[in-house]
C-alpha cells in the first residue's frame, strides 16, 4: 500500500517536471543557456535527494530526474551561433 502512495505523489511531479524540461529547451538564445543550467542543477539536486530516501519508487524518480538534469546541463553548455561544425570540416580545402 505504501508503494502506491509513492506512485501516487511521484507521477505528478514527473509531469509537471517534464512541462518545466520542455519550456526550457524551448526557449531561444542566452534565456535557453541560463534556463538549462539553473534546472539542470535543480534537476540534479531533486534526484540525489530521491536517492537518499531509499524507496523503490523515489529511486526511479531519482534517476530520472538525474537523466533530465544531464540532459539539461548538456543543452545549457551547447554555444551559441555555432559557424564551424567539427563533421563539415573539410582538412583537405583551402580557405
């Protein structure tokens, strides 16, 4: 009965953290690298907190959130106005 509870509490938070990941790799420009980061860390934060807890369920939730923090960290790293792409650089032309 206690794993429903869990379930219960947990599946709303996955939602309404997913609706937050989507609205900020969504976002445009210097807004989506700040947005990212900052949930990232939060993201992370919330998942090695469910960790501790030592629950079957909140360690799914942990990892999952774990999972979108680093997705989040990774987006928020990515550069803006990229000009040179590392798989489209021909060696052999002459610039």
């Amino acid at each position: 009965m206690h794993i429903y509870v869990d379930i219960i509490i947990i599946l709303p938070l996955l939602v309404l953290c997913y609706q937050l990941y989507s609205f900020s790799v969504n976002s445009k420009g210097e807004d989506k690298q700040g947005r990212c980061q900052k949930l990232g860390v939060i993201y992370m934060t919330l998942g090695i907190i469910a960790m501790v807890v030592r629950s079957v369920s909140f360690a799914f939730f942990g990892l999952i959130m774990m999972m979108l923090g680093f997705r989040l960290l990774a987006k928020g790293l990515d550069r803006l106005n990229k000009t040179k792409y590392i798989d489209l650089y021909d060696d052999d032309k002459q610039v």
